[in-house]
C-alpha cells in the first residue's frame, strides 16, 4: 500500500472512527510494515476531529511502538499527542507516566501533570 493510500485511510478513520474498511485495510498493512501502520494511527489521531476517538489512536499507535517495534521514545511521543489531543482522558496520561516511572523520570512526570493542567485550563 502505497503512503498515499495509508493517508486518505488515516482521513477516513479520523473523519468516521467507525469506518471499519479503513481500519482492517491499515491493519492488514500493519502485518508486514508495523512502523508504517503506526505511522498511520498516529495520523488518523491527527486527522481526529473527536477528541476521545483521536486520542485512542495515539494510545493504538504507541501500543505498536512498544510492542511491536520497541521504540518507547516514539510510544512516549505518540502519548503526549493523546494527552493534548484529549487531556480530560486519563488513558494516555497514566500510560505515559508509567513509562516515565519505568526510566526512573520524575520530572518527566511532572512535565506531564503540569502540561496536562495547561492543557485542560484553555
């Protein structure tokens, strides 16, 4: 599939996150390319215009990242868009701050708490 394609089904799935034709074609690209199908859940959290539906597909994304491709910095990265793209949801907040924990990072937890205050303040 070529990132054309992946894009407009990024589009699709953040326009109707119910669109389950775009989901099972994305994923079934996933199979053979994990980081491209990261690539494209980030994108349709991106595409989101649903807080709560965006930020599940960041959470999905950093899921890949960590599972799949072992790259927490990138799983880290893709939870922060979570947070700011819905930070009343405490999904993507306590995931991240386990990953800090996980480091040893305190103040990245608290660079989460606070950012997430600012976030929810505007």
């Amino acid at each position: 599939m070529d990132p054309r394609q992946l894009e407009a089904l990024a589009k699709r799935l953040g326009e109707n996150p119910a669109d389950g034709e775009a989901l099972q074609a994305a994923y079934s690209h996933g199979q053979t390319d994990p980081r491209g199908y990261a690539v494209f859940l980030e994108k349709a959290g991106a595409a989101s215009t649903d807080a709560a539906s965006g930020a599940h597909w960041f959470c999905e994304a950093a899921t890949v990242w960590t599972t799949s491709l072992n790259d927490p910095h990138r799983a880290a990265r893709a939870l922060m868009n979570a947070v700011d793209k819905d930070p009343a949801s405490g999904v993507a907040p306590e995931r991240l701050a386990e990953l800090y924990r996980e480091k040893g990072d305190m103040k990245g937890i608290a660079a989460l708490h606070d950012r997430r205050v600012r976030t929810l303040e505007k």
